[in-house]
C-alpha cells in the first residue's frame, strides 16, 4: 500500500476513484467487566462506493461498531474485512492512515493551521512537501473555503468550517473508506443541512464508501443509500436502503424508530424530477385569458417563458406564488401545493422556464408506485 | 552555624564614603552613588542574580519534565512526586540552608538545591496538568488518523501543554528572583549581597532601594521575555478566543501564591 502512495506521486494528486468493500462477518463486542455485549453478531456488507449510515438510539452500539473498523477499538468475535482483507491483522497506526476518520467532535489540532490540520496524514505517509501544498489547496476548494484560510488556527474560523475543514482531514490521503461519526451533530439545523448537501455532492465525485453515524433518521435517509438501524444491546435490525426501510419496516421497533410520518419521509426521498408533470397552458403577460377551460392550468409568462402570474379561482389574475424546479423534494411540492389551496404546483426548469405543473394526486400516486417497486418485502429476518 | 546575619557585629553607620553628600545623609535613592558603584556591586550582583536564576529554572524545569512525564504516562506516579515536591516547597528556606550547610557547606551548590527544590512543585504541576488538558477528543482524531503514541506526545500533548509549562515557568522564575536574593545568606552573590551590606551598614537606603528594585525590574524583564518567547513558540495560544491558559492551571498557580509569599517573608 505505501509503495503504491510513493510511486503514485509523479501523477497528479487528483482523486483516483479508489473505494473498497467493507465487510462485518459475525462481529461481536464485549468491553472487558460489562455483563453484556455492546454489540450481537452484527453482519453486513458495504459496496464499494456507498454510503452505509449506521442508526439507532444513543447506546446502541454505533461508535463501538464504527471503531472496531480502524480498530480503535479491538473485535472480541469475529471479522472486519476491508476490500476482502481482515483488519485483524493489520498494524493499527498504518490501518487508521489509509482509513479517514471524522469524529463525532472534530478534534481539529487548535496548535495547527488549518493547512496544516488538513496535511496531517499525507506527513505521516511521507508525501513530499510539493505534494502536500497541492493536496491541500484542492481540498480547501473542494470544502469552498477560501484560501486565506489554509493559515488560520481552528478558533479562527466558523464552527461550520471547522466542520468542513474535519471532512477535508479525513479525505486528505484519498483513503478508499471513511468513518464519519456523527459528523454534523453539535450544529445548527441551517447550516447541518448546507454541509449535508456539500458532503453528498463531494460523495458524487468522490464516490468513496463510508460509514456514517448518526441518531436521527432523517439525515440517515437523507445521506444513506443504505442504512443499518440498530436497537439497544447491539443488534442490528435491519439492513436496507432507505427507501424500503420506509415502505416496509421490518418490525415495531424499526416503524416506531422511522415516526409515524414515514410516508411523508419517503416523499422526501423523491423529487419532482421524478414525476411525470401535466402541461400548463401558458399565456403570454398582458393578453387576456378568460376564455381557457380550467384557470388552475393557466400560467402567465414572460418573454422568457418565465412564470410572472397565475388566473385565481376567481378568474382573475394574479401574482405567481412559490414555484418548484426539478430538485424540489415531493415532500415540499406536496406541502407548497396544500398550502395554496391544493392548487397544482408550477414547476420550473434549470432556466426559470415553466416545465409544467405537479399534481396533488400524481404526488400521491408516486408513493403508491413505491410501495411495488422492490417486491418480495418479507423475505427478511 | 556560620551564616553571615549571625556573624555581623554591632552596626556602625557607614553610607558611603564622605563626598557624597546624598548618600552621607542617607537619602532615600542618591543617583551619584548607585552609577559610582554600578560597576563594582550593582552590575555583577545582577549578573550573579541571573545566573543563579537560570541554574536553578533550568534544572528545576529538567527535572520536573521528566518527573511530569513519567506522571503522565504512569498516573500512580504522580501523588507521591506531588507530595515530595509539595513538601520541599514548604520547607523555609532558612531551614532548608541550615539543613544543607552542613553537607555542601557556604556554596553555591547549597543555593541551588534550595531554589530548585522550590520550583519543582509549581513547574511540575503546570506540566503535568498541561498534558491533562489536551482535550481528549483532540487526542482522539490524533490516534484515529494513525499517529503512534510518540507521536501523539511529540505532536499533539507537548506543543498543547506550551502555554500551561510557560504559565509555570513564569512564576517559577518570578518567584526564583525574588527567592534568590536570600542566596546571600549562604554566598556573597546575587542582589541580596547589597542588601545584607546595605543592612550591615545600618539601613543604608540607596544601596538597599537599589537592589530591591534591580530584583524587581529583572522580575519584570524575565517575565516579559518568557511571555514574548511563548508568544514565538506557541502563537496560536495568543489567538484562541477564550482562556490561553486553562481554568484549573489557573487556579493551581492561584492556589499556590500564597504559600510563595510566605516562603519569602522567612
Ligand atoms: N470503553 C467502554 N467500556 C465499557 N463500555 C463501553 C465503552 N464504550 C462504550 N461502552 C458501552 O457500549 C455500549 C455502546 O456504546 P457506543 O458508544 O458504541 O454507543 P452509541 O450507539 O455510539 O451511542 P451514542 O449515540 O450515544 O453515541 C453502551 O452501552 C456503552 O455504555
Ligand atoms: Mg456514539
């Protein structure tokens, strides 16, 4: 593995899209002097490239689970393998150096610049100093944080960039997997769904797998494309992707754990993108349109086609309201549209043009399509 | 024993010389007369007072890192290296040279001893301490992404410890200069030679003024130069937004100033 980092230093330090398999065989955890396991024959595969968001109640077992993978923590029964490798017998500092890790609070050095907090695996794998500097820059771009930081101590900067500058730590090797616990917990919600958006967009190009940790099953749909949610005692309960976690939880324990809302919650996972759209029947600002069949398809528009009004209930015209374009989740088209008086949603494209219109009972019907799509629902324990 | 305060007879008033007539009548400060004597007293006693100072910081603080080292690393070491170090720190140092005299006779090994033994409490419960409050979540993310535990002291602990070994090496070597000038008790060096000559002489004011306030400002000036090579060595401390020191270092040095007072009235 070394070798493979010195050699590789003539090519650029661009992402060479290097992700690896992970995989629990059977593992169990008892600390030493508790009387039970904090975690139950747990199993599970990671594909390469995915996000795998552990979830459960505070105690479960997720740090203890996340840890043994680095092993900051030792495995008492069974296996961890990495790209089909056991972690077992790997020597723990050179194992943590190709394996990035986001603790839950940060732990950025405060004795270090931001530079150098980032560069900080790439020291210690021997990159030469050139390597680094570029290293580093692209990751404080990738994170979109201004240059002038790469000088600053962490108490410089923002809690959130502190949060970013964590990630961009963890990702500075380039490492084919990432331990992410709890990354965005001690946050505002604002600013955790900015950098949840940022992380998954970086997902999309880096394409790495992660482990992800969390307590809130609404960032664990939001980020996984699968999530294992894990109940007291260390028992995993379910292994699935989101959206089957949804549609079909395996047991009270995991319908309770996901709310009541859970439909509402798998609305949130589609966008309208998805949704075939009904046409609008716009009208050009300024001619009249009293003459068209049904008011709530008249949309008037620009020169651009841009929407600028709608015909009221009351045939009259009047301003446009709230519009949706193709990254609006059905969650909101849904809430945007009964909050208008279940009129249809006006959509528009990436241009500001209108792209058509988002019915009330074509959002409904999406969530019935779901319930169909992946079939044999009971073939699970 | 044969301590100098002992062996001084009765006093005959002598201030200096008949030409100066400041000094004759005993003025609080005569100018003339510390410039006229800078080269003979002053300026070596200062010379004395510094090195005194430096041999017994840097042997103190020697000692009390490797004794804050091993505390850190094996933590049932660190009361009873905290309890001797306590102990000698409670020791007058009066008490201590009459103790030690007898062993390394009017020299200036006996002087060190005793103001070493004084530094060690307050250097090694800075240091130690400064190792403790290296927050655990830093130490963490330092193992998590593959650092050895030499590299963790090296790397993460020791430069995070800066400012809390630089809080106790500034009262450490405040505290050694204003101890120092008892030294003179035991050899005729450092700025209390003109303060027991100025005694001696029946409260000769310019010199005993001089040399008190010689012993103040290079208090002073080392505390600033300690303050200014932190500054050089730890500069990121200077920009956390908070505390630089952390609370409980604050508190173990308030905590023991007034133990230091006392030790220096004796
Ligand atoms: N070092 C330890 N020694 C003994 N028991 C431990 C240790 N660390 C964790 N445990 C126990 O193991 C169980 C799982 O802990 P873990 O920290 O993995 O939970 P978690 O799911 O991460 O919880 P949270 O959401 O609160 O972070 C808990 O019951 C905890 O008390
Ligand atoms: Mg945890």
């Amino acid at each position: 593995m070394q070798t493979e980092d010195d050699t590789a230093q003539s090519s650029s330090p661009r992402q060479h899209a290097r992700a690896a398999e992970l995989e629990f065989k059977n593992v169990s955890k008892r600390y030493p002097g508790a009387d039970k396991p904090a975690l139950r024959d747990l199993s599970f595969k990671v594909p390469a490239g995915e996000i795998c968001v552990l979830v459960g109640p505070s105690g479960c077992g997720k740090t203890t689970a996340m840890r043994m993978v680095n092993r900051m923590i030792d495995i008492t029964e069974g296996d961890i393998l990495l790209d089909g490798k056991s972690v077992r017998g790997r020597k723990p500092a050179e194992l943590r150096r190709e394996i990035g890790y986001v603790i839950q609070q940060i732990g950025l050095f405060p004795h270090l610049s931001i530079g150098d907090n980032i560069a900080t695996v790439p020291r210690l794998l021997g990159w030469d100093r050139k390597r680094i500097s570029a290293r580093v820059d692209e990751l404080l771009e990738l994170i979109s944080l201004p240059a002038e930081t790469r000088d600053r101590y962490p108490a410089e900067v923002s809690g959130g960039q502190r949060q970013r500058v964590g990630v961009a730590r963890a990702l500075a090797a380039d490492p084919p997997l990432m331990l992410m616990d709890e990354p965005f917990g001690a946050i505002d919600p604002i600013t955790r769904e900015h950098l949840q958006n940022e992380f998954l967009r970086l997902q999309e190009a880096l394409r790495k797998t992660v482990v992800f940790v969390t307590h809130d099953i609404d960032e664990a749909i939001k980020m996984g494309d699968r999530i294992a949610i894990m109940r007291e005692g260390g028992v995993l309960v379910q292994y699935d992707t989101p959206d089957r976690i949804l549609a079909d939880p395996a047991d009270e324990f995991v319908a309770r754990f996901v709310g009541l809302d859970r439909g509402l919650k798998r609305l949130a996972l589609s966008k309208l993108s998805d949704l075939s759209l009904d046409d609008a029947d716009s009208v050009r600002d300024g001619t009249p349109a009293h003459g068209q069949a049904n008011p709530d398809r008249v949309v008037f528009v620009d020169g651009q086609s841009r929407p600028v009004g709608r015909l009221g209930r009351d045939r009259e015209p009047e301003p446009i309201g709230p519009v949706g374009n193709p990254d609006t989740s059905l969650r909101d088209a849904l809430s945007l549209i009964m909050s208008d008086d279940n009129r249809p949603l006006v959509v528009v494209d990436a241009d500001g043009a209108v792209a058509g219109l988002a019915r009330l009972d074509v959002i409904a019907g999406a969530l019935a399509s779901h319930n169909g799509r992946d079939a044999p629902a009971e073939a699970r324990s | 024993m044969g301590l100098l305060i002992a062996a001084s007879g009765p006093v005959i008033p002598n201030f200096g010389g008949a030409s100066d007539k400041c000094a004759v009548n005993n003025g609080f400060f005569c100018w003339n007369w510390f410039t006229q004597h800078w080269g003979s007293t002053f300026g070596p006693a200062v010379v004395q007072h510094i090195i005194l100072t430096a041999i017994a910081v840097g042997i103190g603080f020697a000692i009390a890192f490797a004794l804050a080292l091993l505390a850190y690393r094996f933590d049932w070491m660190e009361t009873p290296i905290a309890g001797i170090s306590s102990f000698l720190y409670t020791i007058p140092s009066l008490a201590l040279f009459q103790i030690l005299v007898p062993f390394t006779g009017l020299t200036r090994l006996t002087v060190e001893i005793a103001l070493v033994s004084y530094t060690l409490l307050l250097l090694f419960r800075n240091i130690v301490t400064g190792l403790r409050e290296v927050p655990e979540e830093v130490r963490d993310a330092a193992r998590g992404m593959g650092l050895t535990q030499r590299q963790i002291l090296l790397r993460i602990d020791l430069p995070l410890a800066v400012p809390a070994i630089f809080a106790g090496l500034r009262v450490a070597t405040v505290t050694t200069i204003s101890l120092a000038t008892v030294a003179a008790f035991v050899v005729d060096e450092g700025l209390g030679a003109p303060i027991f000559d100025a005694i001696s002489r029946g409260n000769f004011k310019t010199e005993f003024v001089a040399a008190a306030a010689l012993a103040i400002l290079l208090a002073w000036v080392a505390d600033l130069l300690l303050v200014a090579l932190q500054r050089m060595v730890a500069p990121w401390a200077a920009k956390r937004r908070s505390s630089v020191v952390p609370r409980s270092v604050v508190r173990a040095i308030r905590g023991r100033r007034r133990p230091i007072s006392a030790v220096r009235e004796t």
